[in-house]
C-alpha cells in the first residue's frame, strides 16, 4: 500500500492504494512552520511488536549456523544477514540488533508467561504480579494528544490468562489490558462509525455508564469475599470494566471530532489465518498500524503476532505453511533438520516485519520531517531464545533517526544488563519524562545518535 502526501495544512488528504484517509481539522492544528507541518502536531510515535517461543539458534558447531542462527554472527557494524533476516537487508542503516539482553526478575519463571513481562521486566513475586508495562507509560504521556491513547492488538485476543496472557499492555496496578484479534476489530475500533446524531451517542454513553457505576461496587464487594483462587479471574474482569469506562470517556470527550475516513475495501478485514492463511492475517494487522500511525488516531501501539504457548491460533500458523507446529519445532530443534524448519519459520515472521518496515519507510510523515519509520520507534523481538530459555531475547529496533536513534549495527550485551535499560533508553527518546523504569539500571548508549 503505497503513500503519496499532499499539501498538509489543516486537512489533509492522503492517497493510499487508490483511496483517500481524510483527517478531520483537529483543534492541536493551529499554526505550521515553513514546511507546512504544525509544530503543535509533530507525533512521536512507539510501536511493540512481540513473537513468542524464540527463534533457532544452532551452536557454531552444526551444519545449520551459517544460514540459520537467527542473530548475526558478527558484532558492530559489519556483520552479515543469515537466511533468517535477509529480508532486512534493504533496512540495515535503520535497524540494531541487540543480543545478550533479558530481564533477569523473570529468568526464573514459568517460561509460557514471558510476553507477559516482555514491556515491564516486573517482578512476578509482587502481590501485584506484574507492573504497568512500557507502551502505558508512553500513553499515559502522549495519550491525549489523539483519539486513541493506545491501541493493543493480539493474534489470540483477549486476555488469556496470566500463565499464558493474549497481550503485552498492562495498566499502573499490573493489570492486563486486552488486545484486539483479528483486522476487523482493529479496523471497527479505529475506524468504525457509529450510528445515530450526537445527542442519542451521548445518551448511549451515560446509559452504559450508569450500568457500569452500578455494576462495579457489588463486583468490588464481592472480590473481598470469594477465594483467593477465583480473585485473579475477577480482578481480569474489573480490569476489562475500568478499560471500557476509559475507552467510554475518552470516546465522549472526541465526539465532535470526526473519525478519518479510511475505506475498508483496502484492507482484507473478514480474514481467516488457517483457512486463508497467516500471511495475509499479519501483514493485514501491519497494515492497520500503518494506518492508525498515518492518521494519527493513536501514537502508541502493542502488537503480539505470536504467544509464548503450545495453544493458540498463532501456534497453528507453520502448519498452514507446511512446517510443523510452532511449539513442536521450538522443541525439535535437535532431530534432523530441526534448526532448519525452525530457522525457514523465522524468516517467514522476519519477511512480514520487513513488509511492515518497507511500508513505513515509504510513507511521507503528514506530522513530522521524513518518513512514517523515521518519526517512530518500532521495538521488534521475543522473550525467550530458544526452548522456553527467558534469556539473550532476540530484539531488533528500528526506525526513530528523527528521535536520537542510530543503527546499523549489531551490539551484544552482558546479561547483568536488564532489558529495562533498552525500554528506558526508548521511552526517553520519545521525550517521556522518567528517569528510570522498572528495575532499569541506565541507557543503552550504543542505539543513539
């Protein structure tokens, strides 16, 4: 889906693929500068992007590591792309790899909990469990400034459960947020209009608002008096309650604001992955972040294209593929042709990020100087290496040279490092004011300009 930018002023029209997003004039557009974009308006932007189980990784020793050992054999500037990212070749100057990083409070835990804990490094131990993770720190900065304060998007959906969580985005109590699943509810919530003139939407409004007042003292009332056990599953459904109310008053508050109009028939939006396969699932999913970026409905997005489980629709994707199942080529890797089939899996998840890269980068920022990529942040990896192990995650970022950020390089890290200094290093180049983060213990000096 190509981009051609137009004219920004107070509106602006954006042609992609034959059709046309319209901005509404938003109120932050007041004045421009001399290249016609609002100093008021400039977005930075941060994108989380999460696969579970790992990535192969044979020893140096096995037939299978020139072509298939996921990260660069060599370190800084000139290393070399094996089979499975030579896709990224073309974004070599816009991406880092980073490798020896993990978060060492959860390299002891039930590894299937991992995406979980990839955005907030908490310590599971708390009484909380968790703690709010990085992409809700950035919205809690940024959030305002669009219609959408952040938008979580998951191939499973939902919550899950907190052994094997269907999203990446917890709130200031470590709760879980849900994530949307499929195209069609990314595209409904971003996108979708809703029905009837103003006065009968604020009517609406109130109304669930009032059930939802009513609804939440006898839910509090009764999580003081059920067993410890059935408390989390409770303390899920709260959490999916206080979600709604935002999302409630946040909607309410842009009501006379009109949503951007994005003709639907440029996605494939009613998409089965097995039936109709994960290619066109993922890069559909890519797509609608490549949108909601464009039209500046959110700054913010979390996007877990694959869980940390046995179970799920996303385990089933390989097979669709011809390749075994996710979960058994992640234990396979020692029969014959293990690193192999686990390595060509790898490149198939790596081709759709390039897409989604490639997409970026050729699309002219309506907001900012330069492209879509160089005006966003995009965290790209997993919270295991190999075999469930919660350590040296696999972790790219790319994008961000108009935010401080350098790549081309590969930079390898000893594990006393938590990967909390990565996710400080990058919620700061976004200009959110903190000074630490989790158990975050500096900056990754290395990734910026």
């Amino acid at each position: 889906m190509a981009s051609n930018i137009v004219n920004f002023n107070r509106r602006t029209f954006l042609k992609t693929a034959g059709s046309s997003l319209l901005l509404p004039a938003l109120p932050s557009i007041a004045t421009s500068n001399k290249s016609g974009i609002s100093t008021a308006t400039q977005a930075k932007r941060l994108c989380c992007i999460f696969f579970g189980m790992g990535v192969s990784l044979p020893p140096e020793d096995h037939v299978a590591y020139k072509d298939w050992h996921w990260f660069p054999k060599e370190y800084g500037a000139d290393y070399t792309f094996s089979k499975s990212n030579i896709a990224l070749k073309p974004f070599k100057q816009q991406i880092s790899f980073l490798s020896g990083l993990s978060h060492p409070r959860t390299r002891g835990i039930y590894a299937h909990s991992t995406g979980g804990y990839f955005l907030s490094g908490a310590d599971p131990l708390t009484p909380a469990g968790n703690s709010i993770s990085a992409d809700q720190v950035y919205a809690m900065h940024v959030g305002s400034q669009t219609r959408y304060p952040f938008i979580t998007m998951g191939s499973e959906g939902g919550l899950g459960d907190f052994r094997r969580p269907n999203t990446m985005s917890y709130n200031a109590a470590g709760q879980p947020i849900p994530s949307l699943g499929d195209p069609q509810s990314v595209f409904h919530e971003l996108f979708g209009e809703q029905k009837g003139d103003k006065k009968s939407i604020e009517q609406s409004f109130t109304r669930n608002r009032s059930i939802l007042d009513a609804v939440t003292p006898d839910l509090t009332r009764l999580h003081n008096t059920i067993a410890s056990e059935d408390k989390s599953r409770l303390e899920q459904y709260l959490t999916a309650i206080r979600s709604l109310e935002s999302r409630q008053q946040k909607a309410q508050e842009w009501l006379d604001v009109p949503k951007p109009h994005v003709d639907a028939n440029q996605f494939q939006l009613d998409i089965d992955p097995i039936q109709d396969g994960p290619t066109a699932f993922i890069d559909s999913m890519y797509q609608l972040i490549h949108t909601a970026f464009l039209t500046d409905s959110t700054r913010t997005v979390c996007y877990q294209k694959v869980k940390e489980a046995a179970g799920g629709l996303a385990a089933r994707f390989p097979e669709v593929l011809g390749l075994p199942h996710h979960h058994q080529m992640s234990h396979g890797f020692n029969e014959e042709g293990g690193y192999e089939r686990w390595g060509t899996y790898d490149a198939f998840l790596t081709q759709r990020f390039a897409g989604f890269l490639k997409l970026m980068a050729e699309t002219d920022d309506p907001y900012a100087e330069g492209s879509l990529l160089d005006n966003t942040i995009i965290l790209y990896g997993s919270g295991t290496s190999t075999v469930h192990n919660p350590r040296n995650f696999p972790l790219i970022v790319a994008g961000g040279s108009n935010l401080g950020l350098a790549h081309g390089a590969h930079h390898n890290f000893d594990e006393s490092i938590p990967m909390t200094n990565l996710l400080l290093t990058l919620l700061q180049q976004l200009g959110t004011p903190v000074d630490k983060f989790s158990n975050s213990t500096g900056r990754i000096s290395q990734i910026l300009a």
